[in-house]
C-alpha cells in the first residue's frame, strides 16, 4: 500500500517536470534492451543531482559507477559547456551502452568513461593529478564505500560536494549488523562520514518508486588538512 501510494508521488512529480525526456527515455530504453539491471537513481533523484550540481556551480564532476549514464547525464547538464565529468564503471559493457547514451545525449564533449576496478581507477586518478572535483557522486558496489569516500576526499578540495547513493537499504542500516555486505558497507561508510571532522555531513532517507532509500551528503570544510587525504 504505502509502496504504491511512494510510486504514484515520484510519478506525480515526475509528470510535473514534464516526464522523461526523449534522451532520458531512450537510454533507459537502451539499458533494458542490452539487459542491464534497472538500478539508476530515479527520475526524481536525478533532477535531485542536477539541482545539486548546479548548486555548486561544479565544472568538474567524477562519478563512481556509471550503468548506462543515466545519473551521468542528469550531472552532465549541469556543467558549463567547457565542464567535465568523469565516471568510472567496472563492466564494459555498461561502459559501452553508457557511452551511446552519453553520445546521443550531446554529453560526449564532457563526458569521459573510464572502465576498471572503481579503486584502481581513483589511484590512476590520484597519480595523474586529477581534480580537484567539484562533486563526487558514489554509486558502485556497495562494500568499498568507505575506500570511495577516502579516494573522494584525495581527489577534493573545501567546498567540493561528496553524495552517495543507497546509504539506507530499504532501512536495514537501522536493524544491526547482518551478514549482507551491501548494508555492511553502507553501515561502515555511514558511520566513518559521520564521524569525519574534515567533512559536514547528513544522511537523508527517502521513499519513491525504488522503495526506501536513502542519500548522504557531504562538504569537505576549510579546515586545515581538509586536502589532506585519509
Ligand atoms: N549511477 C548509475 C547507477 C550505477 S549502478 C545511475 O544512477 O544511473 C552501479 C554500477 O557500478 C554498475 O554499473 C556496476 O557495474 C558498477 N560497479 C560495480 N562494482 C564496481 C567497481 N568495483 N568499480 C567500478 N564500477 C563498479
Ligand atoms: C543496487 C545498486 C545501486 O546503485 C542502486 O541504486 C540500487 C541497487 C544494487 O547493487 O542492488
Ligand atoms: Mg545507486
């Protein structure tokens, strides 16, 4: 009943913007054509990062998982035409749908995919002297959170905007530890951000068509060693 009455408010507000654009329909299309799982963040959620992209004023953007580029190109829009978002994906083959949904989206200019292991990845990043980014949006697998955020942080400045997504697991963060290493690292990830000083944090839950979930959010502060790294 209440998870209905969730979807039938993301649809509501969904419509309210308009719906889905033709290019946001058709890479959701595409992503279910090429079998992919339906794991993007919802429509909603999507115009939540664009917002907050577009709050920060952010000319750079390094995404941790990318699927089919769907929150890639919700983030993408976002950046001046000069702009860049990076986003890194483990499976080629995502990487390769991503890419024609990032193409057919006018987004090729800015957008860069990069295929590997999330963490090796951020190493290569840290090691060319990437960044800083403006935003940091986690979105892989959920058991190196923690290690995402402290790679975020290397990659970051004060003032940049760190959000991870599926912070809450249907609220299973709240019920202990279980032997789920998806809420096991969310828990551990939730637990370090709140607990780290170079940072001001909230974790929000948040109910719609992908059930109860939730986000957190954090910006790195001015303080002395805010650049640090880990
Ligand atoms: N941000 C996307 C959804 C990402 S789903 C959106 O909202 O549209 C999670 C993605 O992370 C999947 O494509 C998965 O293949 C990728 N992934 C899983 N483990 C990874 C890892 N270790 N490194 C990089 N990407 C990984
Ligand atoms: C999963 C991953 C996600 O990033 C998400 O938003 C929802 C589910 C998953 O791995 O199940
Ligand atoms: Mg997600």
């Amino acid at each position: 009943m209440s998870d209905e009455l969730y979807t039938a408010v993301d649809s509501y507000l969904d419509e309210l913007f308009g719906g889905p654009d033709r290019v946001l329909a058709a890479t959701l299309e595409r992503s279910a054509a090429a079998g992919m799982p339906q794991i993007a963040v919802s429509p909603n959620l999507g115009r939540f990062l664009h917002v907050l992209a577009l709050a920060r004023g952010a000319r750079s953007i390094l995404e941790i998982g990318t699927l089919a580029g769907y929150s890639a190109i919700w983030l993408a829009r976002a950046l001046p035409a000069d702009g860049r978002l990076i986003s890194l994906e483990r499976d080629p083959k995502h990487a390769e749908v991503a890419r024609q949904n990032i193409a057919e989206a006018g987004l090729s200019d800015r957008v860069e995919v990069r295929v590997g292991r999330g963490l090796e990845l951020l190493d290569e990043l840290s090691d060319e002297g990437a960044g800083p980014f403006d935003m940091v949006f986690i979105d892989a697998d959920k058991a190196p959170y923690t290690e995402y955020f402290h790679s975020a942080l290397r990659l970051a400045r004060p003032g940049t905007l760190i959000v991870a997504d599926n912070v809450v697991r249907e609220g299973r963060v709240a019920l202990g530890p279980g032997d789920d290493e998806a809420v096991t690292g969310v828990q551990r990830f939730n637990a370090a951000l709140a607990a780290d000083e170079r940072v001001a944090a909230a974790i929000v839950q948040q109910v719609g068509a992908k059930g109860h979930a939730g986000m957190a959010f954090a910006v790195v502060r001015a303080a002395a060693g805010a650049n640090g790294g880990s």
